[in-house]
C-alpha cells in the first residue's frame, strides 16, 4: 500500500497542474477516475486500521452503496441532495452515478474520520459519539464547499438543476452532506476500535487537506474567490467548535 500512496501523491501533483489550469487533454479524461479510485482506495486501507480487516472492507462498501444509492435519488427525482446530473464520463456507473463517487465519499468519511481519531482511544458514549459524528460531518460539508463550486462553475463535471444563493448551488445539498455524513459516522463511531498505525493517520489527515488544496488552487486559477473564503471559514468554525467541545471529553 505504500507504493499506491506514491502513485496517488505523483498523479495528484501532474493533476493540480493540468487540472487546476486547464491543461489536461480529452484523452486523459479517464485520470480523473483514476484520481478518486486512488483516493477512495487509500482511505478504504485505512478504514481497515480503524475498524479492523472485514469489517473495514464491508462498511467501505455499506458506504458507497448507501451514499450511490442516496445520489441516485437525487440524480433521478431531485431528493436529498437536490436535482442535478453528471455531465462527465467518470467510468462505470451504478444507480445512474459513477462508481467513483462510492469512492469518493469513502475516501471524505474517513479522511474527515482520522482528525478524530483520539476520540477512539476512550470508552465510547452517546454524547462522544454526538460529538464525533458532528466534528467530521462539518469536516465532510467544508470539503465539498470547495467541491462543488470548482466541480459545476469550473469545470461542469456535473450540472445542477435546482438553484440556491451559493454559486447556484441548492443549500439542501450542503445539508445532505451533513446529515448523510452524520448517519454514517455514528455508526462507525460505536463500530471502530483504536487505529493501529500514527503513521496512516497522519497520512490520512494529509489525504483531506490534500484534497481540499488542489479544489483550492482550482477555484484560485478561475477566479471563484468566494468558494475559498468560505472554505476556509468553515474550517476556522469547525476547528472552533471542537476546541470548544473537546475539553468536555479530555
């Protein structure tokens, strides 16, 4: 698994360039997929350090059927995250959304999951398991505030048809990702044991950070100024919110 991070980190640094500044050619298109089967496999190695070898692979694909399935609606009826539609090829496709989205919400769960992962080293409880799940759901929502605005105004990997006051984007759709984010992350919280390796943890916290930096310089390149603002903002809040919080579960 070491040699599939350094592949994810070269592919991700020849990605930032021809991404974030237009130069990747049609042929490569199929790199993106690439790009987020790396990303989801990485995190779904690391889910097995946190919740053990079978248990890890089985909730990594609860997950990306239950966030495909939950896509699917609002791709087909415009329910729960709100109606949109893929206009990008991203490969195979299940319930009418691409595989590689299963993988990408494996990869936002336990990317946001590994910030908390001190939180497992104690006896677990309702209110910790609140606490936990509300922390890495704002992680999970501050990641795809920088998403969605690079992904639809940049870049239309997918359109969306209802509109809202955030660069056209529905607010339901932010909240979605809270609440399809929260429902899945109370569950892993009563599931995990403590994660056996600092050093996939770190890399881990490194993966999101990494993610949310190349959306960044994405936006920055064109010109969506607003979107970065408000990322960081809500990364500054949630940050807040679990200094505030955390000395309660010390």
């Amino acid at each position: 698994m070491n040699n599939v991070w350094k592949i994810f980190i070269v592919w991700y640094v020849i990605g930032v360039v021809l991404v974030a500044f237009d130069l990747l050619p049609p042929f490569l298109e199929w790199a993106n997929a690439v790009f987020l089967y790396l990303a989801g496999i990485l995190a779904i190695y690391y889910s097995t350090k946190v919740l053990g070898l079978i248990k890890g692979i089985v909730i990594s694909v609860i997950i990306m059927a239950f966030t495909m399935w939950a896509e699917s609606l609002g791709v087909k009826y415009g329910i729960i995250f709100g109606a949109y539609h893929y206009e990008q090829d991203f490969g195979i496709q299940v319930f009418g959304v691409p595989l590689t989205i299963g993988f990408a919400w494996v990869m936002v769960i336990f990317t946001s999951l590994s910030f908390m992962h001190r939180l497992l080293e104690q006896p677990k409880s309702m209110k910790k398991g609140l606490f936990f799940a509300l922390i890495t759901s704002l992680l999970a929502v501050c990641m795809d505030l920088i998403i969605d605005p690079v992904a639809y105004q940049a870049k239309q990997y997918w359109v969306w048809d209802d509109t809202g006051p955030y660069y056209d984007i529905p607010t339901q759709n932010f909240l979605a990702w809270f609440y399809v984010s929260f429902i899945i992350q109370i569950v892993i919280y009563f599931l995990t044991h403590v994660p056996t390796s600092e050093l996939w943890t770190k890399r881990t916290n490194w993966l999101y950070f990494m993610m949310i930096i190349m959306f960044v310089i994405t936006a920055l390149a064109y010109q969506l100024y607003l979107a970065v603002i408000v990322t960081a903002s809500g990364l500054a809040i949630t940050y807040s919110i679990y200094l505030l919080f955390s000395r309660r579960f010390q």
